[in-house]
C-alpha cells in the first residue's frame, strides 16, 4: 500500500482533499544536487547505473515532497536497445550518428529482449522503490513510437522534424514497420516496468504536434492507443501529446487514465474538448515559473480552481526548465499542498 495515494486516486478519478502535484523533468539540471552528479558521470552511465538513477530520481522528492516521483532515464533508451547508436552530446543534445532513412535501415532495427537488453532499468526501478518506502508512486514512462522515429530518422533534435516527416509521407510503409517495431518493444517495455515496479506510466509524444490532425492519426495516435491498449489491464496510462489539442476528443474517447494538457489551451477548453470525462495532467506555462513568487502562487490557484480540484493532476505544460529558481518551484509545489 502507497502512503500518500492522492495521485492514483486522481488517476482512477476518486474524490481528492487537493489535486496531486508533480513535474514534467523534475529531476535536472535546475536542480544542485542533480548537477553534482552530473560533474562527475554522463548521461548513460547516471542511467545504468541503478544506484544513481534511484538517487536522481528521489533528489527531487527530498527536496520539494512531490505527490510522485518519474524514474530518472530517457526515452531514448528504447532506440538505444533496437541497435541505434544514441549519443547525449552536452550543450547539443541527442545526436545518432546512423539516422534510418530507408527501407535497409529499417530492417536493421532490431526488437530486442527487453529483460536482457534493458534490464538496467528493470534493477533502476526496484532500487528506486526501496528509496520511496512506498511513500509515493512510482511513475515509468516511455517516448511514443512517433516521438522516438522523430529522433532515429532526424538524428538529432530539430525546430521542424521536417527528415522524419519527410520519411513518413515518401516511404510510408517503411515508416509503418518502424512504428511497428518501436511500439511492440516499447509495449513489451512498458509491461516489464510495471512488472518491476512502477505504478503508472507516462507516454511522451513530444513532438506529436509537428503533424497535421490527420497525420497525426495515421502516424503517432494509432500507435499510442496500440499501448493503451496493451497496457491498461497492467497500469493507468498518461498520454501527454504536446501541441495536439485537435485530438483531445478521440484521445478521452480512449483506455488512457489521463491525458496531459500543454500551456497553449484553457482548461476550460481542455474539459470541453474531452467531454469532462477523464483526468486531466497539465499545464503550466514552464517559463511561467520564472515569473515572481507572489504571482506564480496565484495562477496556480487559478490553475487548479479552473480545471477543478477533482479528475486534475497539477504539472507543467513541458519539462522544467534549468534555469527556474530554486524558490520558485517550491513555490509551484507548496500552493497545490496549500490548496
Ligand atoms: O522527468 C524526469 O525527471 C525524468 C527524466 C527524464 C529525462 N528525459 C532525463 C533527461 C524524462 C522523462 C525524459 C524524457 C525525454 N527525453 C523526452 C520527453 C519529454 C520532453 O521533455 O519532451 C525527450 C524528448 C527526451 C530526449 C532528450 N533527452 C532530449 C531532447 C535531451 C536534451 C535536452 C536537454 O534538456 O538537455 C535529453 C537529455 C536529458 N534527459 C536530460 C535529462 C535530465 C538533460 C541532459 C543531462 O542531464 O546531461
């Protein structure tokens, strides 16, 4: 049994004394004891390594007391797995140096044993759960299919993804069999988190709003309600797809649990456009946070009093920035607890 069970609760669509309250990213680089660790390891290693990707993960909680924790890894640990070589450049970000780009490149995507390939996230999980004392829920997350081909055909991140959208739109059955591939090692993955652990999941589709609304159809919803599907008998299911409000309707329509919400609707949008029937994750401006203390407080409220304190998980609209004061995320945090 989870202590503090406000998010789950939330997640099921119970009554709450006040909305759960969690970050996108919360454990980064605003944070000082994120940025120990990061002197003296990279990227990959603070992911493998199950003692440091634990510590990571609850540096955040021991600080702010958040209603859950997100396991420290990345989305891109799945690529990693299906033999794509993934690089974390500091300063640049993702880089794969052997982008897919046809038909070849597809066939050499692999879909690997997830037990054996990334177990080191499995072993992350379970010291990550004897941290939390079974304080707070513990949440796994995965990229969606689209996300990831984004990077695997991109090569890198971009303003326009416009190599990934060109793939898909001139060679659209080798960008089906990724997608394919992608989702059944990510469903597979997804299982193997819950199994160790995890008591929800999140999937990000951060770049699902570089498509159309019917691009969007064909190339990253279908998919993402393919692991909606495969997982909603293991564990509640986020789907935060960032700038796709067009698809708010048929995404409540679906097994999800919850949907995140960017910065860029209401909430009173938000409630409309999914019939007021599900929960709703979301949507702080993530710059707003840089805005004075007194004025961050007040929107929160605002924030909660106009989703609703009910069916509502307090985030941001994205992950946290580097570069938001500690103070100010406290303050972030503290006005949901004082609600
Ligand atoms: O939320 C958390 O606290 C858990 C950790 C987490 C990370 N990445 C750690 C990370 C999560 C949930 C992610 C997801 C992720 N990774 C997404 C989806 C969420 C989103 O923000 O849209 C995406 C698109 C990625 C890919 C990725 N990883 C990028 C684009 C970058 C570089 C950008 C940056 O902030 O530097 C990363 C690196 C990364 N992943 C960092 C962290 C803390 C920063 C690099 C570092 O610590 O050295």
């Amino acid at each position: 049994m989870i202590k503090n069970d406000l998010f789950l609760r939330a997640l099921k669509g119970e009554e709450v004394k006040r909305p759960p309250v969690w970050m996108m990213r919360q454990a980064g680089r605003y944070l000082p004891e994120f940025m120990a660790i990061r002197e003296k390891y990279d990227f990959f290693t603070r992911c493998r390594t199950p003692e440091l990707a634990s510590e990571i993960t609850v540096q955040p909680i021991r600080r702010y007391g958040m209603d859950a924790a997100i396991l420290f890894s990345d989305i891109l640990v799945i690529p990693q797995a299906m033999n794509i070589e993934v690089q974390m450049k500091p300063n640049f970000g993702p880089y794969l140096p052997n982008p897919v780009r046809d038909q070849r490149g597809v066939d050499n995507v692999i879909i690997p044993d997830v037990h054996e390939e990334l177990d080191y996230v499995m072993q992350a999980i379970k010291a990550t759960k004897e941290l939390l004392n079974d304080e707070i829920p513990l949440i796994g997350f995965a990229g969606s299919p689209w996300t990831i081909l984004c990077y695997v055909v991109q090569g890198q991140g971009s303003k326009t993804f416009d190599k990934a959208k060109e793939f898909c739109f001139t060679q659209p059955l080798a960008a089906h069999q990724l997608l394919q591939k992608i989702t059944d090692t990510t469903i597979a993955y997804l299982k193997a988190k819950v199994a160790s652990g995890v008591n929800a999941v999140q999937i990000f589709d951060s770049w699902g709003g570089m498509l159309s609304p019917v691009d969007y159809q064909e190339f990253s919803w279908k998919y993402i309600n393919q692991i909606i599907e495969a997982l909603k008998d293991d564990a509640p299911v986020i789907s935060f797809a960032k700038g796709c409000w067009y698809a708010l309707e048929e995404m409540s329509n679906s097994n999800a649990s919850a949907l995140g919400i960017d910065w860029t609707v209401t909430p009173q949008f938000a409630r409309k456009a999914t019939n007021n029937n599900i929960t709703l994750q979301g949507n702080f401006d993530p710059v707003r946070l840089l805005s004075p203390p007194s004025v961050i407080k007040d929107m929160v409220k605002k924030m909660i009093d106009d989703f609703g304190k009910d069916r509502y998980i307090v985030n941001l609209g994205h992950g946290i920035l580097p570069h938001v004061p500690l103070e100010n995320a406290k303050v972030f945090i503290d006005a949901v607890k004082e609600y």
